[in-house]
C-alpha cells in the first residue's frame, strides 16, 4: 500500500510497459497469508516478500529472480532466433519455389510457341499443295476428290486460325511492352482499315464515339480491341446485319482514373451464365462448326486488359447480343508492361 | 542482261516453289539457291555465284540463319547494298523489327497460295527491273495478308 499508485497498479503499468516487462517484481507486503499471496502473483508479480524480512532473505530472492530472468530473456532469445531461422528457411523454399514455377510456366509458354511456331511451316505447305492440286489440275479430278480437296484445304485454315492463336498467346505472355500514349481513335481506325473487307461482306455499321487517349501498350489495345471487334462481326445474327456500337466514358475505379469503353452489337449474345467462362482459355459457347476460332481470343483480352491493371466483363442476351465493357486506368506506373 | 535472284532457304520445297514461280513471272531471270546463309556467303565470296540483284532469305536455318547472314552482308563493303527480303513463316512484329534494323529492305511472310507468290514476285521483278527498290516494300504489302507491315505502331 502506497499513497498515489498502490504497488498492484504499478506492477500492472510494468507488464503493459514492452520496455520494462521483463523486469523481474517483488512484491513486498505486511499482508501475509495464502490469499494475499496468490492474488500478487496473480497480478504478475515474480515473487512475494512478506514483512518484516531478514536481509539475507531478500538479497537470495532477488539473486534468484534476475537469474531466473536471464534464464527466461536468453530462452526467448534462443526461440526468436530459431523462430527467425524457420521463417527464413521457408521464405528461401518459397522463392526458390516460385523461381521454379516461373521457370516452368516460361517453358510452357516457350514450348507453345515453339511448338506453334514450327507448325506453320508444314501446314502452310499442306494449304499450298491442296491449293496447287485444286488449281492445276482441277480439271483432271473428279468432282468427289476436288470436294476432298476443299475439306483438307478447310481444315487447315483452321488450324492456321489455331496456330496464330496460340503463337500470339504466348508471344503476349513473354515480352514486356513499353507503355506510351495511346490514341484510342487511332487503334479503331485501323482495326477498321484491317478488317475492312469483312466489314463490307457483311454489310456490317460500326458506329464510334471519340475516344479518349490513354497509356498503354499500343500492340496489345490493338490486338485487344481488334478481337471484340472481330467477334462483333463473326457472331452476327444471320437475321440483322451487323450493328457494333463502341462508346466510352470517364470514370473513377478503386481510386483511378480509367476509360470505361463499351463495344455493343446486335449479335447472337450468350447466355449472361456463361459470362464468365467466355474468358476462359480454349473454352467456346457454340459449335466450331458454324463460328471458327482458336478459343483463345477473349482470354487473351482479358491477360491484355489485366496487364494494364484494367478489367474487361461481359453482358449478353442469347439472341439478342452481347456487350463487353473494358476498363483501362488512364495512366500507367511503369514504364513497361 | 538478266537479273539474278538468290533465295537462301534450307526448305527445298520452298526453294522450288520460289524459283518455280520466277520462272514463271519471267523465264529469264537466274535464279541462285543455297541452303543457309554460310553457303551462300561462301559461294559468293568465291564467285561461285554472281552478286544477286536482290536476295530472299529465310530466317530460320542451321548452320548460319538469317540474321547472322544478313549481319554478315551488310558488313561487307561489296555486297552491303544488296537489297535482301527476309522471307519466312514467321508473322511476328519482332522478327520484322529485327529485320528492319538490320538493314533489310522488306519483310514478307511467305504466302499460303501459290498464286499469291506468283503475283508478290510478279510486282518485285518489275520493280527489280525498272531498279526501283523503295517501292517494293509498300507494293508488296498493299496485297495483304504478306506479314506485319512496317512503319505502323499498331
């Protein structure tokens, strides 16, 4: 019992203290007895003295004390070093781990474009000798092996489509691209300029707002906008010719200024379930028979759209069209992405 | 006198299509085959066969592959202004950049369509003849679908 702070509150001021908490207390008391006892070490208190007490007493607790908390300090010591040592251990193991499945993901992506890559030759030689049978001696084949012809040359197209799909892929997942202002306006129109010919057999009407400018990778917005665009086109309704809005807008997003650019079109939509899973690699919501494709066209949208710490969704209707908004902050951190 | 090409592909499909297609585009020219870019340079440093009025090369090949061979000649004082085409499967903008640096005039991928090479090589033998180099590049490309065009960031 003291007068201002009692030595209870005190001692419970030292253990709330990360400076002094360790320090060994003694609590030095006229109040003897089991109870009185208890609730000190209760409190906190290492050791209870009660009064009167001889010197020698006294002198033999306090030595005990510090020594049993040098023993505890050191022990702690031991344990946070080992602590330490198992952490460090395990952020090694997970570096090294992360280091290898890199390195493995890198080997796939190499090995599709290898793969991809040494495909080409032989099926472009497939297509040019179909093409050189049905061209130059047509006229010596029966109509069954020119439709024999037609169905190799077919295939192949395809696999041409496929191949290109997956080159691009991986090409997308290797090379770090430099970031620079990017006309949106300038993109479109040479997606329009590449895709003219489709646009005029389909009697297809683009119809674009202005768009803003942004920092990206001007490749991949091309590439990106080129493939909502395409779709746009390739999944028109056989009833409506082609009608493919793109509009955009200003907005705020998790703290950043982003384009908000919205390509609309009155095509044969999705079921708005599967809106998610049209992202997804190689997956396909109708037959290949009716629309060709590798698959991969809207996964590589969203890695593009990703990649540039934007977004991109999907809304559709079956029947009545789809629209695909992408999100793309105005501005970029680094200097490649 | 009659203008010689030189392809340099290790393909010999390819090689027969090219000069089967020259030939047909104009019977006259000669046209000079070797199988990668270390035997064409040996060739032609022992004037085996004669400097070409353009060359047509191919990228990927052993021994000696395109981008080596086309450093080679644009490091040798007589052959460096000898126009090269790189021609190769390949459709990727990289590979065209890298051409473009070094020193290449165009960079075409090979057509699928027979008819198609016949027409590319219909427009650079006209314009081998007249020697209006420049122009080829843009002409050829104006066909479409011939791999990344130049001078367009996207």
């Amino acid at each position: 019992m003291m007068p201002r702070m009692d030595g209870f509150s005190l001692l419970k001021a030292i253990r709330a203290t990360p400076e002094i908490q360790a320090t060994p207390v003694i609590l030095l008391s006229a109040r003897a007895g089991e109870e009185a006892k208890i609730e000190g070490l209760e409190a906190g208190a290492d050791d209870y003295l009660v009064k009167p007490f001889g010197g020698r007493e006294l002198i033999a607790r306090v030595e005990s004390n510090i020594r049993i908390a040098k023993e505890r300090a050191a022990a702690m010591r031991d344990y946070a070093e080992k602590l330490e040592q198992a952490v460090r251990k395990r952020t090694q193991e997970l570096r090294r781990l992360n280091v290898s499945l890199q390195q493995s993901n890198e080997d796939l992506m190499q090995f599709a474009h290898v793969a991809s890559h040494d495909l080409k030759e032989p099926v472009r030689k497939v297509r040019t000798f179909t093409g050189r049978l049905l061209e130059e001696y047509g006229g010596l084949l029966p109509e069954e092996a020119k439709k024999f012809l037609r169905k190799i040359q077919h295939a192949t197209e395809r696999m041409v489509t496929m191949i290109e799909g997956v080159l691009s892929y991986s090409i997308l997942n290797s090379n770090a691209q430099p970031i620079m202002q990017v006309d949106l306006n300038e993109v479109f129109a040479n997606i329009e300029t590449d895709l003219e010919v489709v646009i005029a057999q389909s009697g297809a009407e683009l119809r674009r707002d202005k768009l803003p400018v942004l920092e990206g990778a001007p490749v991949l917005l091309y590439q990106l906008f080129y493939n909502l665009v395409n779709n746009a086109l390739k999944f028109s309704s056989e009833a409506d010719k082609p009608l493919i809005a793109i509009n955009s807008r200003l907005a705020e997003w998790s703290g950043k200024r982003i384009a908000e650019v919205t390509v609309r079109d009155n095509g044969i939509g999705f079921d708005q379930e599967q809106s998610n899973r049209i992202f997804e690699a190689f997956a396909r919501l109708n037959s290949k028979d009716r629309f060709e494709g590798t698959g991969l066209g809207l996964a590589l949208c969203k890695k593009i759209a990703e990649r540039h710490h934007g977004s991109i969704a999907a809304t559709g209707v079956r029947g009545e069209g789809a629209v695909f908004v992408v999100r793309l902050p105005l501005s970029q951190t680094e200097g490649s992405i | 006198m009659s203008k010689r090409f030189l392809v340099i592909d290790d393909d010999s499909d390819d090689r027969e299509l090219f000069s089967e297609a020259l030939a047909s585009v104009d019977p006259e020219i000669v046209c000079d085959q070797a199988t990668d870019g270390a035997e064409a340079l040996k060739r032609l440093i022992a004037q085996e066969i004669a400097k070409p009025d353009i060359v047509f090369l191919d990228i990927n090949m052993p021994v000696m592959n395109g981008w080596q061979f086309l450093t080679r000649l644009k490091n040798e004082d007589q052959y460096k202004h000898i126009p090269v085409i790189v021609y190769t499967t390949s459709s990727n903008v990289r590979d065209r950049l890298i051409a473009t640096d070094l020193g290449a005039l165009c960079f075409i991928t090979k057509p699928h369509a027979f008819a198609r090479l016949k027409n590319l090589l219909g427009i650079v033998v006209s314009h081998v003849h007249a020697r209006n180099f420049a122009l080829i590049c843009d002409d050829v490309h104006a066909m479409g679908d011939m791999g990344p065009r130049p001078n367009r960031a996207c």
